[in-house]
C-alpha cells in the first residue's frame, strides 16, 4: 500500500514538471500535502495550477481528462487519477450578497478562496511548502480553523460545516472556537441536498475519531439539521459505543419508520440493510416465529434484535434465535431433498409459475413438520399436487401424453372457443337456417351462463379466503403481541406493519392460499 502511494506521488511529479515545462505553475495541494506534512495516508492527489482546462487537455493529449465542473477537471494517468484545478479568485459584490470566481494566475488568490487553513498549503514537486495562511501552523496546534471571517465562509457553502466535522473524524484535531461558534449559529445547513450531505457523512461515521467528531454534531446542535440520522446521532451520543455504518443507519431507518433510499447508499450491504429494518420495524420485541425465522435467516433476525436492543424495544435474544433457527428442518429452500429440477422432470420439462408453487407447498409443509425433508416422501407429495394440477406427463405416475394446456377431445360443445369449429370438427353440415342460428345462440347462452357462474364461484371463494385470511393473520398478530407484553401498548402502525407481513408470508407458503397469490399476480 505505501508503495502504491508512494508511485501516485511519483506520477503526480510527471504531472507537475509536465505543467511547467509547458510555461504553467503547478503544485500540489489540499489533503495531499496536509496529510504529507503529518505524514499520515492521503487518498486523492489534487493538483492547483495556471493552466486551463483547455490547456491540460493539449498538454496531455495521450491521457483521459473528463471535465468535472467549471475550472476542474479529471486527469488519469496509467491506474492513477488526479485532480486538476485552475487558479482561482472570489469577488464578493459591493452587497456582499453575492460571490462570483473568475481564473486568475495567482496561486495566493486560490489558496485565499479554500475553506481551512490546513487544506490552504501548497507544495512544489521539489518539497516545498508554500503556506500564505498559516496552515502549518495550525496543524502542529491540531487545530481546524475557517480561512477569513467563519460565518460567510459557512453560509457560502454550507457543506463546509460537514467537512469540519469530517476532518474531526479523520484528524482528532479540535474546531477553532470562532469557527465553532460559526458553526453553532449558521442555519443553512439544512439547505444542503441529501445526496451531497450523505458523502460527507460516510466519511465522518466510518472516520477513526468518529467519537469526537460525534459530540461536536451534538453539541453543536447541527445534528438537527440532519434528515434521518440526526435523531440517531443524538441517542448514540448519549450512550455511546463503536459501531458498524450499518448499525448506525439500522436504527435510524428504524426511527424513522422507514429507509431513505438516498442514505441508503451509505450502506456497505444495502439488500441486508433493507431486510433488516423490515423486520425490526414489523417486531420491535424480536419474536421470531418459525416463517420469520425461515423467510428472513439467521443473519437477519439477529441484526434486527440488535437495533431493537440499541432502541431499548427488545431484549438481547442473540443465542436464543440461533438455538431456535437450528431446529428449523430446513434453513434455505436448497435443504430441500427434492428440488425444482425433481418436479420439472416429473412434467418432461415444462416450464411455468407452478413450479415455485410446488416448491413453496413443499417448504411450507417441510417447515411445519407436517411432511419429512426425506426425497421419496416429497417426491409422492409432489406427484399428488401435480395430478391435482393436471401435471403429470413423465414417469410411472403418467396420466397422459397430452400437453398440460390442451383441451380434452371429451369436452362438450360449449366447452369449444367457437361454435362453428365444432361442427367444423365433427363434419356436420353448416346451414344457415334460423333453427341452427338459433340453435348456436342457445349454445352461447348456455356458454356464457357457465363462464358467469364460474365467475361467481371464484369470487366467492377468494372472498371466503381472504376472509380466513385475515383471521389467521390477526390470530398470529394478537399472540405475537401478547408473547411481547405490548397488546394494549401497539399503535396502529405497528400493527398494521405486522399484519402485512404475515399477510405476506402466508400467501406466499401456504397452499391454502394459492387462489390469492394467482389473484395477486394477475
């Protein structure tokens, strides 16, 4: 690793040497040389000069450059990137309302327009510093200081109080007590879009001194300005202990109610993350019953225990899910003895949706112990369920040669799609006397009186389902809140979030329901 930095350094050089061999100033500057000067790692080389993007470009014609903003550009080199920016000076207008830059050739006037004094230090390809603001000074005393006057720098650009508290992270260093006060009475913060204030953010929980960078967020009363995470800045301040990013996040989605998907990026595995909060948010008490425990796996349910231990909703539970998560029969659908492969070679191959049916009839009954995780007995299950479905087209069990999406040649005339095919079929002689016109209407008739009552029967059962349903699901909810001592205390919120979710899970593994979960597909 510290020969890799020590090659991007070499190379930044060529870049330099290249600037000025070309009639321009360049030098390094920002975290390179402040983390150079404490002799620490630095991720990013950035690299101040006279030329202009245009300039960069024709001097570096065999390299990619992609512009980034007005003034800065990407320059790579080999595996290498850099930053290259052009000097630049900041006018304030006569109201001092308003901030313009324009280029300029001074290296003092972009040193000038930074935000603090230790980003304010310039270096030579030769070593030297060139430090017009005291910057050195300022990192021998660990000290984070404003460049000018602190509260117009901050209402400038308010993402600079988020970079305060990140070189805190980073650094240890403290906050120079007039940028402090800055930061304490500045407002604009919460007019810093999400995504941006979320980079920032990362840095600073995943920063080695994040603990200290924490208390300054409080202190400052800047955490409320922070969508989301603010609350949950405040609880871990109070009580506070290491933890992993997506720790911190769990429990602030789970305050919240709900995930942002933009801070959500933050996160090192967002698919977990998600599950997570789901269930924490579905059972604050962490009572995982056996669907839960299948549905959701081992990993999941304890992460959500934990959050809900950091809440202060749950117990520690850590041993007692994973004892009960091994007694499961199976742990993923691959335990399964009998796989989808088994039921499509009973069916020659047929693909289709039923196929995840089958399987999740299986699961379901494998889960409950009501059938044993053993090849033979799945397979005579699953021949059951497939002639029940007019599957069965390979094997012993084979009924017929027919596709499974064929008509039968025994179906009666109204059966058939259209009238006409069928005397067409049977030969018979079509004529267009009013007996057989009315004749076909009759047949019609009757067809479409048999389509409508097939209609009614359907939906009287789906209603009559959904109806066992919902009594099934309020009978699951009712005992996870009585085993979590919080009948009286549910709002309805929670409530409604752990009906769902049953809802959910029983629609998808009980076979009971199959007719909902077809209705919910369509």
């Amino acid at each position: 690793m510290i020969i890799q930095r020590e090659k991007y350094l070499e190379k930044g050089k060529e870049i330099l040497k290249s600037l000025i061999n070309n009639g321009c100033e360049a030098y390094f500057t920002g975290e390179v040389v402040r983390n150079k000067i404490l002799g620490i790692d630095f991720n990013i080389i950035e690299i101040c000069t006279s030329a202009t993007p245009e300039n960069v470009r024709s001097i570096f014609t065999n390299n990619r450059v992609e512009v980034i903003s007005d003034g800065l550009v990407r320059l790579y080199l080999g595996e290498f990137e850099y930053i290259v920016g052009t000097f630049k000076e900041e006018v304030r207008s006569e109201s001092r309302k308003t901030l313009q830059s324009h280029y300029s050739k001074s290296l003092v006037d972009d040193l000038h327009r930074r935000d603090f004094t230790i980003n304010a230090m310039a270096m030579s390809h030769s070593g030297k510093v060139t430090d017009v603001l005291n910057g050195y000074e300022d990192l021998q005393k660990k000290r984070i200081k404003a460049i000018g006057k602190p509260r117009l720098r901050f209402n400038e650009e308010p993402i600079r109080i988020l970079k305060a508290f990140r070189l805190v992270s980073e650094l240890g260093f403290k906050i120079d007590k007039a940028t402090y006060f800055a930061i304490r009475t500045n407002r604009q913060m919460a007019n810093i879009p999400i995504e941006i204030m979320a980079e920032e953010l990362k840095y600073i929980i995943n920063g080695p001194h994040f603990r200290k960078a924490l208390s300054y967020i409080v202190d400052s009363g800047a955490y409320r300005r922070i969508p989301v995470l603010g609350p949950e800045f405040k609880r871990l301040n109070k009580k506070y202990r290491a933890e992993s990013i997506d720790t911190i996040l769990g429990c602030a989605f789970v305050q919240n109610k709900g995930i942002d998907e933009t801070l959500l990026s933050m996160s090192n595995n967002p698919q977990t993350l998600k599950k997570v909060v789901d269930l924490a948010l579905v059972t604050p008490k962490s009572q995982y019953d056996t669907l839960l425990l299948f549905n959701y796996g081992l990993e999941v349910c304890q992460q959500a225990n934990y959050i809900n231990v950091l809440l202060g909703t749950a117990k520690r539970k850590s041993r007692k899910i994973k004892k009960e998560y091994s007694l499961l029969p199976i742990k993923r659908v691959c335990d399964l003895a009998f796989k989808g492969e088994d039921i499509l070679k009973l069916t020659n191959n047929l693909e289709g949706p039923y196929i995840q049916e089958v399987l999740d009839e299986i699961i379901y009954k494998v889960l409950f112990n009501q059938l044993p995780n053993d090849y033979d007995a799945i397979k005579i299950f699953t021949v059951g369920l497939l002639k029940d479905k007019g599957l069965m087209l390979s094997g012993p069990y084979r009924s017929s040669e027919r596709s499974a999406f064929e008509r039968s040649p025994e179906q009666t005339s109204y059966e058939k799609d259209n009238f006409f095919e069928y005397y067409e079929e049977k030969n018979l002689p079509i004529s267009k006397s009013v007996e057989e016109t009315s004749m076909q209407n009759k047949f019609e008739e009757y067809e479409r009186r048999l389509h409508e009552k097939d209609r009614q029967i359907a939906e009287l059962e789906i209603n009559q389902l959904e109806i066992e349903l919902q009594a099934e699901v309020k009978q699951l909810v009712t005992k996870n809140l009585t085993m979590m001592g919080e009948l009286q205390n549910a709002d309805d919120g929670a409530r409604a979030n752990l009906e769902n979710a049953y809802r959910e899970i029983l629609i998808k593994s009980n076979p009971k329901y199959k007719k909902l979960r077809e209705k919910n597909n369509e």
